[in-house]
C-alpha cells in the first residue's frame, strides 16, 4: 500500500487522450447541519486510483471516518488524512489495479459539520490525480465545488451610546442601524432596555430581508438628575448571535442657570442691567462676579433685589480690575419665589465709545438650603452704548500764500459717524487773524455732517498759525484740534503787457511791475518762440527807472536776461506800469505766440526777492494789410496759420493763389471726420480771408483740437488749430 501511495504522488502529468474530469458537487444547508459532499468523475479512460487534497472553508468541519466509497468502486483501499484544521487527504487505489466501474457518478462520499455563518464558500482541489493502470495520470479537469450556508447574521453599527448631559424635562435621541448581513431573513423577536429612562422608542417586532437594514431610535428622558448607564438588547435569530448588547450612559440634570441680560445706555448717562435666574429646583441665595468694560462703572448702592425675594438682602463690591461682585442670601435661609424670571437690577454709568460689550460672568453659584451648589450653568450679558463719533475730512488747514488786502477763507467737514447725537460745546483759540464763523453749541444727529468756515486775514506778510480746541461729547477723543497756518505776502508782481503786429515787422514788447512795496531793481528770463527774433540793443527803461541801470544777454537755452538796478538803490517810481521793453522782429505765419517769464527777480534795498508771482503774455502776428493786393499778386501757394490761436469762439485763416483754381477748405476733428466746409468754389489768383465759427459748426464744438485743410489743384496743406473754451 505504501509502494502504490508513492507511485501515486510520483505519477507525471500526461497528454492523454479523451475527457477526464473530477468534481465536488455543490451543497447548501442551515446552520448547524451535518452535510454530505459527492465526489464525482466523469472519464473517457478507465482509471485505477485518484488522490487529492480539499480545503474546507472555515464554516465547514469533516466528520473523521465519515468518508465512504461508492459501487464504482472494484475492492479499491481507502485512506483519509486530516493535514490541518481545514485541509484532507484523500487517497485511493487498487492493488489489483483493477478499474473503476462506469464512466460517470459519484465515486465518494465525505460528511462535514456547519457553523451559522452564512455565506457561500468554495471546497478547492487541491493536486487532484487520476491514475491508470500504467501509473500514469489521466486527469484533463477539476472543478472546485460550492456550499452555501443559509442564515439570517446581524450587525449593529454602535457597541454603545453616549446621550451627554442633558437638563430635565428634556430627552435626548440617538439612532442604532441594525443590518442583516446574511442570505435569510433576519427576525428581531425582542428590543428591550435595562434603565427605565433610555429606551427603544419603537419595541415592535420585525422581519429584515437578506442585506437589508432598520434603523431603531433610543432616547433618554431624565426624570431624576444624576448619571444614568445601562443597556438596550435586541433579541432575534441570528443562529450564532442571539442577544445583542448596546451599552447605554447618560447624565441628567436640574436647570438653575443666572442670565446676565443686555442693556442699552447713551454715553454719559446711566443704565440698568437686569439679572435673571430660571430654576427647576429651589434655592436661598446666589452670587457671581462681572468683569466690566472699561467704558461701564459701576453705581455704589444701586443694586435691587425683585419682588422674587422674601427677607433676602443683597450687596455688590467691585474688586480689582473692575470687576463686580454680587452676593445676595437670606438671613433665615428663605426660599426665592418663583421659577423664572428677573432676580436683581444693577445700575451703571456708561461713557465711551459707541458699540456692543461684552460683560463676562465667572464663579457664579446657586445655593439652595443645604448650601449646595445646584448652579447649572451661567451666562454673561451685553451693554450696547449709544456714542457719538466726531469725523474731520481733516485736521489741518493750510491757506497757502495770501495777500496783505485779502481774507482767504477754508472750510472743513465734520461728521458724526456714531450713534448718538454730537453736541459741539464750542470751539476756541480764534482771534483777529484767525476766526471762525459758527453759532455754538452746535448739534448733529447720527450719520449727519456739516461745514465750519474758517478765515484768515492779517495786514503784516510774514508765516502764521494757530491752534482751534473742540469740545465735545465724544469722549474717546474730548478735546480735538484743528491747526491752522498760512503765509501773508505784500503783492509785487511782473507781467508781460501782451502785444501785437503785422508779419514780418518789428514791434516792442513791454514788461510791468505792479507793487505795494518799493523795489530798487529786478531781473528776469524770457523765453520767446524760435520764430520771433529778440533784437539786441533794444532794451530800454521806462519813465519809472530813476538812475537806473539796464542790460540784457542771451543764454544758453536761448531765453533773454534782463538786469536792471541801481548803484544808488534808488526806488522805481510809482506802484504799476510799464518798466522795460525790447524790440522783435514778427515772423511771417500769423498767430499768437506765448512770452514765459522765468527766475523772477524783485529786489528791495535789503537784497531780499520781494517778487509774490508773475504773469506770462503774447504776441499776435496779423496779416500785414500794407501791399496793395493788385499790384503784389501772390506768386505761390499758401496757406497761413489761422488768428487768433487758440480761439473762441472763431478764427480767421488766410491762403493765397498764384493761378486760377478751384478750391476747397474744411475742417476735420482728430479722427479725420469733416466737420465743416468754408470754401469749395472756383478761386481767381490772389489771396483770401476765411472765417470759421466753431460756435456754429456741427450744433458747437467741444475744446480741443481741430484741423484745416486746403486743396487747390495738386496743392495740399493742413494746419491744426486749437479751440479753447
């Protein structure tokens, strides 16, 4: 027998002809059954012995001797072998080498025991052989079978509850899912609880199908306060679960609770802050400690007790950090009356900013008669103060320069920006330089503002401040300032005295001095346009220069000195007019052209610059209107820059012909749009005069830029012109 096992397990894999199958048919049970397995082949060559090993899934246990061959079998041995908890051996052979009988059935039989865990579970092969009578294996196939354990299994999603701390007369709810994992329908047969106070709000009995669910709600009612703890069980026919077990713990409590409320006070004014207790349970005395914002103070003496009191007294002491302690207690170790409701009032003086504060409670106690503390909890209050908020769009004025004849004036915003009214007492610091105009006390509601003049005078130049002091109700920033300043100066000006020619003339340019202090001498740049040439040696003093002196030099920029002084620091006469001028020569484009006065220079007899500004000018170039037309005919074509330029609101612009033609003149904006036409004719030669009006053109025009141009034959010509409004 030994020989043939081991030529059973030396046997080769062979390539054998025909169908040779070995199977485990499959099987399926409830819990806790004795099961038989068959063992089938199915050959197309006949076969002398078979091995293999099984694995039984962990629900499965093999019954020892329990394996049994069929009548297929012709005096074959048998030996089963369990090799661990899960796997068997089965071998089997003939020492005649005689056949199995047939070609098909069951060749064996084993029995198993099941657990009740449901499921369906694989019996693998594991190294099946079939052997012939040469000791060959002939097996071509093996197919594992199934078992398949039918039972309800429950599951539960919690092992336990925790239902907190909760207040009497109130419940608390939790939820228990319950699941049937397996592939029969799951019974509940029972839901009960082992504390009166936490219970299944639903006890009915139920059927779960196969994978389904229910959810099952557990609440704890308190009726007494005190910690709670117990279980929920849920019975039902789980084969291998029968009870389940929820543990279950709560904490139940009475309601005492102190409720500081919330007040709402005006900034300088007082306030009353009531206090609350709500109880389930009696009691003869209470205190707590506030911890009061800055902005709240506490009145000496104020405190009150209800009309829930009996013979009950009650004191108040602010200790450091202005925090308030209250105490209240009855000699005779009375009961407050009621349930609900206020307890005490507390007086307060608000002042501060606008807002909400928080006003924290902290060692709060409820005493009932055997001096217990039966405080629940404790909640701190509010104080909501109404202030105003005084708002500057600024702080500060400055008047700049200002002359000795003038009063400057400035003014400022002030706005209330808080919640309360804003009271301006008054404003001081003002006097005969600096003053205000308002009527004090001034008043502004929330959200308003409204406008202080200020104005400055003085008859002395010189620098100048001075300070204004606010008082008011806004007692974050109670008194607020505003500085003022300003600089005083006697007017001593120069300016270009505009003038006018014809092209390609010479004319003077003229420069005054308007003064209200004397001066002894002066000096000046002018910036003159490339066109316009200054002539040297043309530079004289008016009538007002005493013994004066005067020269003039070109710089390197091309601007024009002029000096003048005197050796003997004599005065220039008078207080305005002219007092120098030079020639230039006009250029032949007609126009206006700018004269810019630069590095002014007004000196007094103390070598001090007195000058206070300056004024810039022009110089318009017409048509020169000399040369008689018939007899100065144009020999080409032109078209000059128009006059006055800038305009407002029209101009004159002047082209010439030297031949017959036809002739169109318009005006285009900045995007080439025409906008006018003022000629569009057949022109003999000579030359002409145009006027546009851009008051008229297209409805009027804006202030800008603006081009002309002129088409006569092949001759094109565009100026730009500017329009200023």
């Amino acid at each position: 027998m030994v020989k043939y096992i081991i030529i059973l397990n030396l046997l080769l894999l062979s390539a054998a002809t025909g169908q040779n199958t070995i199977w485990i048919d499959s099987v399926q049970s409830p819990p806790r059954q004795t099961v038989q397995f068959s063992v089938k082949v199915e050959n197309s060559l006949p076969f002398v012995a078979f091995q293999f090993d099984v694995e039984l899934p962990n629900v499965l246990t093999y019954i020892t001797g329990s394996a049994q061959l069929t009548s297929r079998a012709n005096g074959h041995q048998l030996a089963v072998t369990l090799l661990d908890q899960s796997t068997i051996r089965i071998v089997c052979y003939s020492l005649t080498l005689n056949p199995f009988s047939g070609n098909t059935g069951t060749i064996l039989t084993f029995n198993a025991a099941t657990s009740a865990k449901p499921g369906t579970f694989n019996l693998s092969f594991i190294d099946p052989i079939l052997g012939d009578s040469s000791e060959n294996n002939i097996l071509t196939n093996s197919r594992s079978g199934q078992y398949l354990l039918l039972a309800p299994d429950i599951k539960l999603d919690v092992d336990s509850l925790d239902f907190g701390s909760i207040p009497l007369l109130q419940s608390s709810v939790r939820t228990i899912t319950i699941t049937n994992q397996g592939n029969q329908p799951l019974s509940m047969t029972d839901l009960n609880s082992t504390h009166p106070e936490i219970y299944f709000e639903d006890t009915s009995q139920i059927v779960i199908p196969a994978s389904g669910f229910i959810n099952r709600v557990a609440r704890f009612q308190p009726l007494v306060k005190g910690n709670k703890s117990g279980t929920l069980r849920i019975t039902s026919d789980d084969p291998d679960d029968t009870l389940k077990i929820v543990h279950t713990s709560a904490h139940a409590y009475a309601v005492n609770e102190v409720r500081i409320g919330s007040t709402f006070g005006r900034s300088g004014y007082e306030t009353i802050l009531k206090v609350r207790i709500n109880n389930m349970e009696p009691f003869t005395a209470f205190e707590f400690t506030l911890a009061l914002p800055s902005v709240v103070k506490f009145i000496p003496g104020s405190p009150q007790l209800t009309t829930r009191k009996v013979d009950h007294l009650i004191s108040a002491d602010t200790i450091t950090g202005n925090r308030l302690r209250i105490i209240a207690f009855s000699p005779t170790n009375s009961i407050f009356s009621d349930i609900d409701g206020d307890i005490a009032e507390l007086t307060f003086q608000v002042e501060g900013a606008g807002g909400i504060y928080p006003i924290p409670i902290s060692n709060a106690l409820i005493g009932d008669s055997t001096v217990s503390n039966i405080l629940s909890a404790s909640y701190g209050g509010t104080v909501e103060i109404a202030s105003p908020k005084i708002h500057f769009d600024s702080s500060i004025i400055n008047f700049g320069n200002v002359s000795i004849f003038d009063t400057a004036l400035a003014s400022i915003q002030i706005s209330n920006i808080g919640s309360d009214s804003l009271k301006i007492n008054s404003i001081t610091g003002g006097d005969s330089t600096f003053w205000i105009e308002s009527i004090f006390p001034l008043y502004l509601p929330p959200s308003s503002s409204t406008q202080l003049l200020f104005l400055f005078h003085n008859k002395e130049k010189g620098i100048y401040s001075k300070r204004f002091t606010l008082l008011h109700n806004d007692v974050t920033t109670n008194p607020s300032y505003i500085d003022l300043a300003a600089t005083v100066f006697i007017p001593n000006r120069l300016h270009v005295i505009s003038a006018s020619g014809e092209q390609n003339t010479v004319i003077p340019i003229s420069f005054g001095i308007a003064n209200d202090e004397e001066f002894v001498g002066f000096q000046f740049d002018v910036a003159l346009p490339p066109s316009i040439i200054f002539q040297t040696g043309t530079v004289q003093l008016s009538l007002r220069a005493q013994d004066h002196s005067v020269s003039a030099s070109i710089l390197s920029n091309g601007d024009i000195r002029i000096l003048a002084f005197s050796l003997t620091q004599a005065a220039f006469l008078d207080d305005s007019g002219e007092v120098v001028r030079f020639n230039v020569n006009l250029p032949t484009d007609t126009g206006i052209y700018p004269v810019e006065l630069k590095n002014i220079i007004i000196g007094n007899t103390a070598n001090q610059n007195i000058a206070s500004g300056f004024d810039n000018g022009t110089l318009e170039v017409k048509i020169n209107t000399s040369v008689d037309e018939m007899t100065d005919l144009p020999s080409n074509f032109a078209l000059t820059q128009n006059y006055p330029n800038p305009f407002n609101p029209s101009t004159i612009i002047n082209y010439q012909l030297p031949i017959d033609n036809w002739v169109t003149l318009k005006i285009y904006n900045v995007l080439g749009v025409e906008i006018a036409t003022l000629v569009n004719e057949d022109k003999k030669m000579g030359r002409y005069e145009a006027v546009f009006d851009g008051s008229s053109a297209s409805g009027g025009l804006t202030s800008g830029v603006y081009y002309y141009r002129l088409i006569a034959g092949d001759y094109v010509s565009t100026k730009k012109f500017v329009l200023l409004k």
